[in-house]
C-alpha cells in the first residue's frame, strides 16, 4: 500500500505563535514535531511563486486509529501576509472547508473550546449515518483564525480507551468538489476505498452558515457527503452542492483550512504510481532537512477539482 490516508489538514493563520499554544492547549496538539521557516518551493503550483512561509506540524499526544491525522499551522510571511478567508465559504464549495476532530465526550470538549474563545457553530447533537446506522456525536465551533472544527466521536464505531474528555485528533478533512462518482473513483485509487457514509440531504443544523448574498436562506443547495475512509490515516469528506457554490479554494495558505498532505511510505515510487495513472504530479520533491537526521518531503499534484493536495513522507 502506498497511500496511508490524510497525513495532516494544512491552516493558514495570522500570527503562528499564538494559534500553536492554541492548538497545543485546547485541542491537545502538544507535540511540535518541526517549526520551519523558508520558501515553500512545492506549493508554487498553487501559490503562483514559493511563498516565504513559518510552517509548525502539530501531532495530538493523544491521536488514536481513529484520529491519527496532525495539523500543519502556516503563516505566509512574503506580499501581503496571509490571504483571507475566501469570501462567501459556508461549507461544501470547492476548497477545503473543515477539519474534523474526533473526541471523547462531544460536550464536554465543545463547552470546554467555547470557554476559551471558539465561536458556537453547532450545538452537540447525537446523529447517525446511512447506510449503515452508525451513531455520532456531533458539533461544530470555529478557532480564532476562522477555521471550521467539527468534533465528533463516532461512537458507533470506536470505544476509546478510558480518560478524561479530550479532543484526539484529525479524523477527516472536508472538501467541495463538483462531480463526485468522479472524486471518488479518483480518491479511490489513493486507497480511499471503504464508504462509511453518504448522505443526499441538507443537514439542517448547517443552514446558518448559508447567507446572502452568496444564499438565498429559503432555497438552500443540496448537499451530497460522503466519506471514504482509507485502511489508515485519517479520511476525507467529499461534498457537493447542487447548484455548485462559487470556488473557495481562495489563495494558497489563506486564513482557515486550506489544503491537505496524504501520508506516502516512499514519495518516489507514490508520485511515479500517480503519474503512471495520468496524474499531473507538480515536479519533484522538496525536501527539507529539520536537522538531527529529520527530513519533510512533500510534493503536489492535481486533484480533479483543483484543490490544493500534495504528497507527504515525513521523517521527523
Ligand atoms: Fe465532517
């Protein structure tokens, strides 16, 4: 297997220093596996030059199978400094527009995040997934730099190990596309292969984040969701909107959620599988040396909407 799922949610922010005591001491992202600064030379197909970034990976101390995914905190330091949130993103226009965290205890982590200045998004609420009926519990706050965090714990699925309430890291990362049996065959082939979950309905609790002038709250877009779920590795959530929302993707390390890595073994022979499947794979790998014999490699290639994905074999 050479794809082993969502290695980490790329978020842009305004200031790193703050957002990674943030993510370490609420969202129990403690562990700084590297704290670089230097141009992003694998990104220039998405950023349009090799931005001047400060990247922090942050990995949950308390990760479980079910979410082992990291963080990747970034601030663009070259022109002028982090892009904005793109402008009229509710949820499910192309881009990425969630991360997915899962927890023990919805409530209790909600209220806890909501204590330390999260906006209230979504109440915790209990739910359950077709086809298979599997129970949730599910809520939604936004961090202080406006990214979109959902806190699940699919309790329907896994029993975590005693201890206290706590958020345990990436379980999913949510993204819009525009035509999805073709994502999904797409995803597919990067081992994305069990189907936990689709849904064609509007969920409700969502239709607040649907405003005007880019909605009309009384004739909200259908939402089609679902969520392949790779052997390991955190999943993805695929969505689209009919009609389609106007593209969020926005500008490469803006504020927010804003691109993924997928976790490879080997990024020679990942990218050399890709391309042999006529994938465009954006040049070679850069690598960047973190020093003590600790080594990021990442390269990027295009997924069929666009959004901004790279390849990820990590040393650290
Ligand atoms: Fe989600």
């Amino acid at each position: 297997m050479s794809f082993q799922g969502v290695d980490h949610v790329g978020v842009g922010v305004s200031d790193l220093d703050p957002a990674v005591h943030f993510y370490g001491r609420h969202l129990g992202f403690d562990r700084v596996l590297f704290d670089w600064e230097g141009e992003l030379t694998s990104v220039e197909p998405f950023a349009g030059r090799a931005p001047l970034v400060r990247v922090a990976m942050l990995e949950n101390g308390s990760a479980t199978p079910i979410g082992p995914g990291r963080v990747k905190l970034v601030q663009v330091l070259d022109g002028d400094g982090p892009p904005p949130v793109p402008a009229g993103q509710a949820w499910g226009e192309v881009g990425v527009c969630e991360i997915c965290l899962h927890v023990r205890s919805v409530p209790e982590v909600h209220a806890a995040l909501v204590a330390a200045g999260c906006e209230e998004l979504m109440p915790a609420i209990s739910a359950a997934v077709v086809p298979h009926d599997i129970a949730l519990d599910i809520s939604y706050v936004e961090d202080p730099w406006g990214t979109k965090l959902e806190l699940i714990e699919w309790t329907g699925l896994w029993h975590s190990l005693p201890g206290p309430a706590r958020a345990e890291g990436v379980n999913h990362v949510a993204f819009g596309v525009t035509e999805m049996a073709r994502t999904r065959a797409f995803y597919e082939r990067l081992g994305f292969t069990e189907l936990l979950f689709e849904s064609f309905d509007f969920f409700d609790p969502m239709a607040p984040w649907y405003v005007a002038p880019w909605y009309e709250p009384e004739n909200l877009p259908a939402q089609h969701m679902t969520m392949p779920m790779p052997p390991q590795g955190a999943a993805i959530e695929p969505v689209v909107l009919d009609p389609p929302g106007h593209d969020c993707r926005g500008d490469w390390g803006h504020l927010g959620p804003m691109d993924f890595g997928i976790r490879v073994a080997n990024i020679d022979t990942a990218a050399a599988e890709l391309r042999a499947d006529g994938v465009e794979v954006h040049g070679e790998p850069q690598a960047i040396d973190l020093g003590g014999g600790r080594e990021w490699r990442t390269v990027a290639f295009e997924e069929p909407d666009g959004n901004y994905v790279s390849l990820v074999e990590a040393r650290v």
